[in-house]
C-alpha cells in the first residue's frame, strides 16, 4: 500500500529534498543516518526508493564504518552533539572516510555546532549543507510522534527542578511541532487547554518557531481556507481516563495485551508440519491492517474472516468451515497465494491472542471500568455504590497489579474531587499494590485531584459530551479529545477554557530570516504529492497520546466528509502499562531516571 497522508508529504520531502536533489546519473552515494534520521526514514521511504536515487549502501554514523573514499556521502541526521562529532570525525585524518559531504540537517542546527563544523577539515569537502525541516516521526497517515518517551518525566517530574534544562528541552519540542507544520505548509492559529501553565509556555514557544519557519518560507499558511486552520496544545492531565481503559478497538487491544516491540508482533506458526517464529510489522504498508486496526475486536475476526472467503472465492479455490480454521492446508495447495493467506492468518492469529487474554479475565473487569468512567451502567442507571463494585476486583489475587492500579485510579476519577488519605490506603492494601502506590499519588503531577482537599483540589475533571449512538456495551466511552475535535470543527470550543495565543498575523517579508536562510531556499520546490487543501487541526499532547485519541483523528475527519483533516501527535504512543510506568518513574531523582 503507497504511504498517504502525513508518510507520504515526509518521504516525498526526504526523496525530493535530500536524495533527488543531489543525484547524478552513473554517480554512486553513501547515505549516512543517525537514530533519530533512520527512525524517520524508516517510517516513510522503502529501502528500494532510496537505492533507485543513487545510494548504493545506508550506515549508522555511530557505528564503525569502512572508508570509501571513492564515494560522496550523504549526511541525514539530526543537529545534535553526538551526530556532529562522528561526522567531524570522518574527515580529521588526512585521509578522509568518504570523497565529500552533502550534509542535511532535520531541523535547525545551533550556532555553536555550526561553528565547530565551520572549523573542522569536514568544511573543505562540504557540497551541500541545508536544513529540512522534518524532526518528527510519522508514525501513521494523520499520526504523528516526537520520538521521546522520556517526555512525561521531563515534562512534570517534581525532582526536575533545573529551569534551564526544561526550557531547553521545551524549546526543542516547540521547534520538532514548528517543523510539523512547515512540512505540512500550515501556519495554523494556536490555541492551548488554560489550566496548566506548560500548555501556555510550550504554545508561546511553538509561535515563536513558528513566526521564524513563516519568515524563511513565506507560502506557509497559503491556500484556501487554511487561514482556519488551528493547532491546539493540550495535557495529558486533561483526560487521564483514557490511557487507564482496556479498549476493545483492535489496535488499541493488540497493543494493550501482546507483546508488540517497534510495532512488530512475534507468534508461532505450524505450517507444512514445522513450528517457526514469524515477525510481522504493524503499519500502513498492510492494507488489511489498515482496514482492521480501529474496529471493534468483535468485528474483526468476522471481517477477516468473510475478506478471506471473498479472497478465496475470487481465486476459485474451495473454501468450508475447517479449511478458514486451517490456513496452512490451504498454503500447500496454492503456495503462489502465500503473502495474501499469511496476512489473513497473522490478523486471525492477532484476533485469536486478543480474544483468549479477553476471556481469561478481562470482560468483568472491563465491564467495571466503563461504569466508572461512564458513571453510570449500560442500561445507562447512575453508579450508587462504585465502591461494592471494586472491592472484588481489588481482592482478586488472580487480577494483575496493574490493572488493579487502573481500577483504583478510575474509581477516585470517578469521584470527581479525589478521596481521603485514609480512604486510598484502604484500597492499596484490599489490592496488595503497596510497592506501585506512587503512581496514583504521581497522577497528582499531571493536575489530577487524587486526594481530596489535597494538592489540586479544586480543580476537577472535564465534562464529557452526552453521544446517543449505540455502542458496545464494553466500549461506551469516547475520549475526551473527540469532544473537543468536534467541538472545534463546529466552533464551539469555549474560548475561555480554550484561548487563541494570537490569531496569526501575516509576516511581511521584511522581518529577519531565521537561521536556515544561510543555506539557501531549496524548500521552495514544490511536491507533486496530493496535499490536503482545507483547513487542518493538529493537536499535540503533552505527555503522551493513546491509541484511541488516534482513531478519534481518523473518525472526526471521515464525519467532515474531507472537509477538514485531524492530525493528533505527542512525543510517544502510550499503551496503559507505558503510561503506569511513565508515572512510576515521576518522583525518581532525576540522576537515576536520566
């Protein structure tokens, strides 16, 4: 499946930018990538897009490289230290490890390691030095990540008590969210949650980066109806229910209950008689994935299912009950269809693992957690007594610690200004869950009231939205975010609890260009990429963004019938054991968690 949305504006960037821009017929390149440019790469460009444009081999700057001091190399990397050094590196000896540079940066690179490459013998070789503007994964069509899972602790961590260290950090995220939304040609009008004062701080910053980005590309923000597009900055403390949730949407499942590293699933697999480990990688690249990932697991294994009778069908081969149960017969008899029936068997096989966990335990539980965070039951009764409710969850010695923790926490969310002291430690100890109970006094960080009349009190937890549509009964809660998504796209959204920064000014050309102006213009290309042409929202969530708040992007575009795009981001993806862990680490000293 070619990449869409925001994958394919980035690899087209990548592709046009980087590697057409310096490609000449006959002539051979390197390309050298650090963690971060690899990450990005890897997200939206095929191994055979990059060869086909004259790079004969890809390599880590970190790691030990041969010299071809035959070739020219490509440099893709981030302006950081590390990455600096390794290319200064390359060329100190007298002989140089390849024949010349072409260095792109992914976003603005300070004046101090400027310096240090202007004075190294890397300068004498320099063909190329640009600045392209794309720090930012992404991670799916109108997904987008930061690639930093150490934001909730650099963001609200009380040991972190060094302003200069949070405001650079602050300052480079501003700066990842600026190249967001110069990738994407916006210039959008900024909006924050009022409350918290990192929301205000970081939507000041991202202005500031912003004004410098508009100065140096001017055509930002053009184009019909982009003057409505906004970007809204937002807490993760905003809607803490959410991440604690079992969701019973697909993807969301799959991440929740299996063991998914990068995104790669590992399960066995008996076919023609032997068992082997199968990887498979969960992205856009798998049309039935993409298909699959934000419905309901009690549709999944049915679509799959009836796709894979369709399929069959269509290749006349006979299809019963037990040959669907058994893919593997069906692979010896038409071997040539091995890619297709594997990717039904992966997806049923995905279903299955979802299902088996849910079964095991989870349908009382989540039964539970829907009450609490709906506050009321499926026949739609007020909750009277949540307490009678928890108590045998918490006794249950055969439920998780973890998802113990999430039901204490649902529970005084449910309560609204928090509990008592008294109270919570009643529940720790009816629960067994002493040695986590710093990740529900940690919740305190994110601007949630835990203990009643404690810190935070007074402040209480945003109104959901009454929705009529019929749902499962597992799954009645919608995010938060959703609400506000349509909100805004219906110009609803209260501006007092949401103010404007400023609503964008135009920039006149006259001002200063920023610093990427010393390289010259190359951004002034333009992509043959389908773009999006009405207004976009972009919010970005401090601390982390569940997969839920993921497909409501997905859902509120499909509702505008095009007209506007959702695109949701943060500096990771949380799964509800990340985000318990991300908490737990809160009140570390900060050497220890560095």
């Amino acid at each position: 499946m070619a990449p869409s949305g925001l994958k394919a504006i980035v690899g087209e960037k990548i592709l046009n930018g980087v590697l057409k821009s310096i490609k000449k017929d006959g002539e051979w390149k390197v390309l050298i990538v650090d963690h971060m440019s690899m990450r990005i790469l890897s997200s939206c460009c095929k191994m055979s897009d990059i060869m086909v444009e004259g790079v004969t081999i890809v390599e880590d700057i970190n790691k030990r490289r041969e010299p071809i001091s035959s070739l020219e190399a490509i440099y893709f990397i981030s302006p950081v230290q590390k990455s600096v050094q390794a290319l200064v590196s390359d060329f100190k000896d007298s002989a140089f490890t390849y024949k010349a540079a072409h260095i792109f940066f992914t976003d603005t690179c300070p004046d101090g390691l400027f310096a240090e490459i202007a004075k190294s013998r890397v300068s004498r070789v320099i063909k190329t030095l640009k600045e392209i503007n794309v720090a930012f994964l992404p991670y799916e069509s109108q997904v987008f990540s930061l690639d930093d899972p150490n934001s909730l602790e650099l963001f609200y961590s009380p040991t972190r008590t060094n302003q200069d260290e949070r405001t650079k950090m602050m300052e480079a995220v501003a700066e990842q969210i600026a190249t967001l939304c110069d990738t994407l040609k916006e210039y959008p009008a900024i909006r924050y949650r009022q409350g918290q004062k990192e929301n205000a701080e970081l939507a000041e910053m991202v202005l500031d980066r912003l004004n410098a980005h508009k100065a140096d590309n001017p055509s930002m923000g053009e184009g019909t109806d982009k003057a409505r597009s906004q970007l809204l900055i937002v807490d993760r403390g905003y809607d803490p229910i959410s991440p604690l949730l079992h969701e019973l949407t697909f993807q969301a499942m799959v991440y929740d209950l299996l063991e998914i590293d990068q995104d790669i699933y590992k399960y066995e697999t008996s076919g023609l008689g032997e068992n082997k480990t199968k990887e498979v990688l969960l992205d856009e690249d798998d049309e039935l994935w993409v298909q699959l990932r934000h419905m309901h697991i009690a549709d999944v294994t049915k679509k799959v299912t009836e796709l894979l009778r369709t399929f069959c069908e269509s290749k006349r081969m006979n299809t019963d009950k037990a040959n669907i149960k058994d893919l593997s017969q069906m692979l010896k008899k038409m071997p040539q269809y091995q890619k297709e029936l594997s990717l039904y068997s992966t997806h049923l096989n995905l279903a299955d693992a979802c299902m088996k966990k849910f079964k095991a335990s989870l349908d009382k539980l989540i039964e539970v957690e829907q009450d609490l965070a709906m506050g009321s039951d499926a026949e739609g009764e007020p909750i009277k007594d949540a307490m009678k409710s928890i108590v045998p969850v918490l006794l249950n010695k055969e439920i998780q610690p973890y998802d113990k923790i999430r039901i204490i926490l649902l529970y005084i969310f449910h309560k609204k200004k928090g509990i008592s002291e008294e109270n919570l430690t009643k529940l720790i100890q009816h629960a067994d869950v002493q040695q986590d109970k710093n990740i529900i006094t940690n919740m305190q960080n994110l601007g949630c009231p835990i203990i009643a009349g404690g810190a935070n009190a007074g402040k209480s937890l945003a109104e959901k939205k009454e929705r009529t549509e019929s749902t499962y009964q597992l799954s009645r809660w919608t995010p938060i975010l959703k609400d506000v998504m349509e909100n805004l796209i219906e110009d609803k959204l209260d501006k007092k609890q949401w103010p404007f920064l400023s609503d964008p000014a135009p920039i006149t050309t006259t001002q200063t260009a920023v610093s990427s102006a010393r390289f010259g213009h190359w951004h002034k290309n333009k992509t043959t990429t389908e773009c999006h042409s009405g207004p976009r929202l972009i919010i970005f969530v401090i601390g982390g963004v569940t997969h839920s708040e993921m497909r409501s992007a997905y859902e509120v575009t499909r509702a505008t019938e095009g007209k506007w795009e959702v695109l949701i981001g943060s500096s990771h993806i949380l799964t509800p054991t990340s985000f318990l862990n991300d908490l737990k680490k809160l009140d570390q000293p900060a050497q220890a968690s560095a």
